[in-house]
C-alpha cells in the first residue's frame, strides 16, 4: 500500500505568472504551470480531492505525488525525463533536450482485468487513479476547453436540421434542446447552444453546479420548476432568442417526465458523468445521501445507477420515435442502459460518427494553448493570430469572435480552436515567432484534447461505426503517443478509460510548448504536422475518400496507398 505524508494535504493551488521561472527551463515550468493550472479552484471540480473534472479525474494520485512531481518539474534538467505513473512520479531518466520532459500513463489496466471492480480495488489500495482525459495529463483549460467541440457539434446539428427541412437555417435559432449534466464537460452545452443561436434546458442534480455556471457566463437562468423551464424556453424559441436555462433535478426523472407531457424538445442529448455508475445519481436517492450511499454500498448504488441510465435514455429513444434529432455525447450512457437491459439503448447515434468523421478525416480536432504568463492581452495576441492566419474560415473567425467576447477564462488565460492538418503547425510557429518577438510575453502551452482525429481508440465514442468496422483497435493511440514522443512534444501521456468509462477506450495526448526558440519551433513543426496526420492515416487506413484526399494533399505518405 502507498504510504503518504502526513505533512502534505489540501490547500489552495494557483499557477504561477509572469516571466520569471522557478524550474531549469520553460519546458519543464510550463508542466509545472499546467498542473497547477489543473487544480486552481477555479478550475477543478473537487481540488481538495485533486478531482479535476468527470467526478473521478485527478491531476495526481494524492498530494504527496503531488508535492514530488512538483519538486521534480523544479529540479528537472533539460536532458531528462520524469516519469509519472497514475499520477505518482516514479522515475527520472537521463535522455536528450528532443525527449519529452514528462512522460505520463494514466489507468492502464490489462484487458481482462480492465472493469470499474478491479479498478476501485487497486485505487483504494493507492496503486492508481483515474486520469480522464485532459485531467491527468495537464492540458485541462475549463469549460471552455470542450465548449469549442460542442459549439462544433451543435452547429452540425443545426446544418443537418436545416438541410431536412426542420426548423434550423443553418443555426439553432428556433429551436429547444433538452440536455443534462452541468459539470466539467455538459458545463459547455449551454453556451456551445445559445452560440448556435438556440434555446436549451439543461438539467442539473447538483444546485451548486447550476450557480457556477451562471456566475461564468455559461447558463442564463435557473429554475426548479418543469413548468417554468418550458415557459421561458418556448417564449424565447418563439422570438428566435438564445437562451440557456439550468433546470434543478435528476434527468432520469425529468427527462421521461418530459416525454409524458409532449414537451416541444427539437434536440435531446446528454452530458452526465454516466461513464461511471457512482458519478449518476439514481431516482430516489437524496443528492445529499449520493456520496456516502455509493462508498457504503457500490454494487447496490451502481445497479440502482443503471436502472435510472435505462429510463433516461429509454425517454430519449421516445423522443427520438417522436421525430427529435437525438444523439449520444459520449458519456456511455447508451453502454450502462444496455447493460441495464433496456434493448434499445443503441437506437440513436452517438455524436462522432453521426456529425463530426467528416471532421476527423480532415486531421481537424481541438487545438487548445494556454498563456504560461497569465496575462489575458496574450491569448487576444494569439485570436489575432489565427484570424490572420486562416482568413477565408469564415466558422473559424465567428467562433474566435464570439470566444473572445463572451468566454470566461478559468486559471490561466486559454482558447482552444478546432484546427487540421497543415492549420496546426502553421499557428504553432506563428505562436512560437510572437514569443520570440515579444508581442507574447512568455511561452505558451500547446495541446489538444485526447478526443482527436487520431489519438483515440472508443467503440462507444470516437471509433464508433468506422467505415473498416476497426473501431476497437487500439494500436492508433499508441502509435500517436510514441510518434508524439519521437517527435519532440513536451510531455505525452496514454490513458485508459477517459469519458467513457474502464474497459471502453484508450488514449493519448500531447502538449508542446513555444517559448520562442529555433529548437521549439523544430519541435513544433513536426509534432504539430504528425499528430494530426496520425488522424488523417488512420481514416485512410478505414477507407475513408476524404482522408485519402486530405493525405494527397497535404503528403502524408501512407505506404499502402503508394503502390
């Protein structure tokens, strides 16, 4: 069993900012920075916990880990590497100044012993924890780091509405989505919404969930009333007003309550922590019981969790016999409802394969950089940047407009943008001559989400329904992660299980960081050119025409398309 330090324990974790580095370099202060960015209050869901986000995603495994890593990314010299295991650091080897400063895994478990039982056994005996996605691997950056992927979907949605002639016209406006989950990842729904020009209620168990996303400028109104949620919703989709309403309550409760009424829902979809049985409060038990019921009596409390999961979603299949655009937004709850015995959880699409393939094709996924120095007028430098860079993506400008006028920031100052092949490393070496120039005052943090073109194997999410029926092979994230790694990123991470749950995906992730250098600019060029086409071959690989495309265009060589 892990043994801790009685001396190290929560307190308030802030990133540092400015110019001025307490580590041997920028590579291993912008770690330091971005895992401490992960924990600042007004970032992570639970940091007294070292929870980031989803319930259950830590930064590291518990405070002493964090305490040495810490002291680690301080001491760490320019040639070496730390290795950090389910968040705990558990080497420091001597490489080169091309090797990632830090080398993370997250969750991993062998396949036949990949399930939550086994999972929760090792983590009570501190011998792992659960990474997510963008949690354990230091490149979480708020609501606002999934905002621009829901703003993307919602916005696909809304072309296929208005291409079948419903009531979209290539927005949302006139329209009402009924959604749940409030929490680090659903946070995003209601503005990616009300962005697309339409209405939504969002249903939220957890009140105090419900207030911070007013207080950050992502939800407009609260109730607790069915009644009044449906009143404000159909004054405003009948004067075509976006507006986002957070509606108090449990969705498996709601949501069919809904259906019975023939409440005027468009768009249904959910963003509930259901990866997780314990992360979804059952119908009928008090939220103020929630956390204690599921440590007391886990099997019990996940059976009732799946019994909810099926009647939430068995409401959403209703919606969708009733001619509403219904998708799953990747939290597996379509998994737990079946597992639950309801028949027809997988009636409805999840949200990849039904709106953004297209994308992934295209090497297109979240691009994300984060200000190291803090300073808000350097994420404004870097909006100028991609609109002058990418001046004809009409979408692209709207989104970084609109970013730029009504996105919060949460710890250091971030943006995130939907980039592909060819657009990456273009912004990553732009970024990288402003800090050379001065025009940013000190180096940025570049990443991405795991949920990427590339980087991700998930039947259930990312990989579903691919064209090669190739969906559970898991090799493209590990070939992501070690070509990442060859190629000069910062620090790489492989995690196990993400937004779906143990046993259901694997993935890797990247960050790579412009400090202004002729070294980081080599750096950035080949990460931010190989990591998307690792998205591009894989689709070509599946057989996709607009990949193969993608890679003509751009030379991604694939040696089987060569002959």
């Amino acid at each position: 069993m892990t043994t801790h330090n009685a001396t190290s324990g929560p307190r308030p974790v802030r990133a540092p900012r400015g110019t001025a580095i307490s580590a041997k370099g920028w590579q291993q202060e912008a770690a330091l920075r971005m895992l401490h960015n992960n924990l600042d209050p007004e970032v992570a869901e639970h940091p007294d916990d070292l929870v980031v986000y989803g319930g259950t995603g830590r930064a590291a495994r518990d405070w002493p880990s964090f305490d040495r890593i810490s002291a680690s990314l301080r001491d760490l010299e320019d040639d070496e590497t730390l290795l950090v295991q389910s968040g705990r650091p558990v080497g420091i080897m001597r490489t080169h100044e091309w090797a990632p400063r830090v080398l993370i895994a997250n969750s991993n478990l062998v396949g036949d012993w990949a399930n939550w039982e086994e999972f929760r056994r090792l983590e009570a005996l501190g011998l792992t924890m659960y990474g997510q996605m963008t949690a354990g691997s230091w490149i979480y950056i708020g609501t606002q780091g999934i905002l621009q992927g829901t703003y993307e979907t919602f916005g696909a949605v809304a072309r296929k509405l208005g291409r079948s002639g419903g009531q979209g016209d290539g927005t949302l406006a006139g329209t009402i989505t009924l959604t749940a989950g409030l929490g680090g990842m659903g946070g995003a729904q209601p503005l990616a919404v009300t962005m697309n020009d339409g209405v939504a209620i969002v249903v939220e168990c957890d009140s105090s969930r419900i207030d911070r996303r007013i207080e950050h400028r992502y939800l407009d109104a609260r109730t607790d009333s069915i009644d009044e949620a449906l009143r404000l919703a159909v004054e405003a989709r009948d004067a075509r007003r976006p507006l986002s309403i957070g509606l108090l309550g449990n969705a498996a409760d709601v949501v069919p309550e809904m259906l019975r009424r023939g409440a005027p829902i468009d768009i249904v979809t959910d963003q509930t922590s259901a990866h997780d049985p314990l992360a979804y409060l059952p119908v009928g038990v008090p939220f103020e019981e929630w956390r204690d019921y599921a440590a007391a009596k886990p099997e019990e409390f996940t059976e009732r969790a799946r019994a909810s999961m099926a009647a939430h979603v068995e409401a959403m299949v209703g919606f969708m016999d009733a001619g509403a655009e219904v998708f799953d937004y990747g939290n597996s709850i379509r998994g737990e409802a079946k597992t639950a015995g309801f028949a027809r959880a997988f009636d409805f699409p999840g949200f990849v394969p039904a709106y953004i393939r297209p994308l992934f094709c295209e090497g297109k996924g979240p691009f994300r950089w984060a200000a190291l120095s803090g300073d808000p007028s350097d994420i404004a430098r870097t909006d100028q940047a991609i609109c002058e860079l990418f001046p004809d993506n009409e979408h692209l400008i709207r989104w970084i407009r609109m970013a730029g006028e009504r996105v919060a920031y949460q710890g250091l100052p971030a943006r995130i943008c939907w980039l592909g092949q060819g657009e990456r490393a273009a912004a990553g070496l732009r970024f990288n001559e402003l800090v050379a120039s001065g025009e940013i005052s000190a180096p940025l943090a570049i990443g991405r989400d795991h949920l990427d073109t590339g980087s991700v194997a998930s039947p259930y999410r990312e990989t579903e329904a691919m064209k090669d029926g190739s969906d559970a092979i898991a090799d493209w994230p590990l070939l992501n992660a070690l070509v990442n790694t060859s190629s000069g990123a910062s620090w790489v991470s492989i995690h196990h299980g993400g937004g779906v749950g143990m046993g259901r995906s694997i993935h890797a992730g990247q960050v790579t960081v412009a400090d202004g250098t002729d070294l980081a600019a080599m750096k950035l060029e080949r990460v931010l050119t190989n990591d998307p086409a690792m998205g591009v071959i894989r689709h070509v690989d599946a057989g996709y025409p607009q990949a193969q495309e993608v890679a003509r265009r751009h030379g991604v060589r694939v040696p089987m398309s060569e002959s």
